[in-house]
C-alpha cells in the first residue's frame, strides 16, 4: 500500500532508508545469515559432517541438527562490543542460517563464535553486514583471526574443541 511504501522507504522515518530508525526488531525478511564452521570434537571424517551431539544427548530427534552455538557480531574498533549476539541452530553439514535485525545492515562487524567447549573463534577480517551474507570458516585457516583453527582433512579447517571452562585456553583445567 502507499502507506506501507512510506513507512518503509520515506528519507526521514522510513525504516529502510533512514538507519536511526531501523528497528533492532525487525527480523522478517531482514538479513539472511549463512555461516559455515565445524567443531573439532564433533567433526566425523568419515561422513565429513559434524555427529548430532543433541540428539546424541537425548534432545531433540533431528539427525540433521548437530549442535547449538552462538554468534556474537563485535564492533571493528577496539574494544570490540558486542552489537548484537544470537544462538543458533548449527547443523550437522556446518551450516548456520537464520535472520538477523535490519537494525545491523550496513555495519562492519567481525563474526565470533563461541560454543560450550569450543576455543572462542572469530572472523579473520571484520565484514560488512549486508541484506544477505554468506561466510564459509571452513575453507581455509586465514578465515579465523589468527588462523585459529585445526586443519583435518581436504582443505577442511574446524574450530578447537576442549575449553570446557571457557577460559580461552586449552590445557589440564579443561
């Protein structure tokens, strides 16, 4: 309608012209989220996909879902706040997809994510948030910050596991 059409795109309210008044709220048809990652713990090399550590633990009875984890997008400029942060499904083939707020387009933030009893791991470079986003962090060492990952098979790279206390070391506390 035209009164939708104003409220979307009007230069001085409109929710997606004017970025002061986009709504943290606003998910639906916002920013669609892919990221891919693996865990070293759950990692089989044999289907070459995460085991379903859920359904392993008796939640839920998807074979397709893995595992949850949570993704925080930080600031590029020190000292990295959190501008928003989400948990998400993660499934078995590494993939994390889900929605974002429309409040976020248009921000460079770096990807972090952190897992139960996973060595916090973060984008290698700080991205900018746009209405579809799509970052693979399996393909190569340098697309973690540090090349903080564990290479296992065929240019497959995966987050640490083992920092059961979260304390951003692996070692024998964990």
């Amino acid at each position: 309608t035209t009164y939708g059409q104003e409220i979307l795109n009007n230069s001085s309210f409109g929710l997606l012209t004017n970025p002061p008044s986009k709504s943290m709220y606003l998910e639906h048809d916002a920013c669609k989220i892919s990221i891919r990652a693996f865990h070293e713990g759950l990692y089989n090399s044999v289907d070459h996909k995460m085991n379903t550590a859920l359904l392993n633990s008796g939640i839920g009875t998807s074979t397709l879902l893995a595992d949850s984890i949570t993704l925080h997008l930080k600031a590029n400029t020190s000292p990295y706040q959190t501008i928003y942060s989400k948990k998400l499904a993660w499934q078995a083939n590494g993939w994390m997809d889900d929605w974002l707020p429309l409040g976020i387009t248009g921000t460079n933030s770096f990807y972090a994510l952190y897992h139960r009893n996973g060595l916090e791991t973060w984008s290698s470079s700080a991205q900018q948030v746009r209405t579809t986003l799509r970052y693979d962090f399996t393909s190569n060492a340098n697309k973690a910050m540090g090349n903080n990952q564990i290479y296992l098979e065929n240019n497959v790279y995966d987050m640490y596991s083992g920092d059961v206390n979260q304390d951003d070391v692996i070692d024998v506390f964990d």
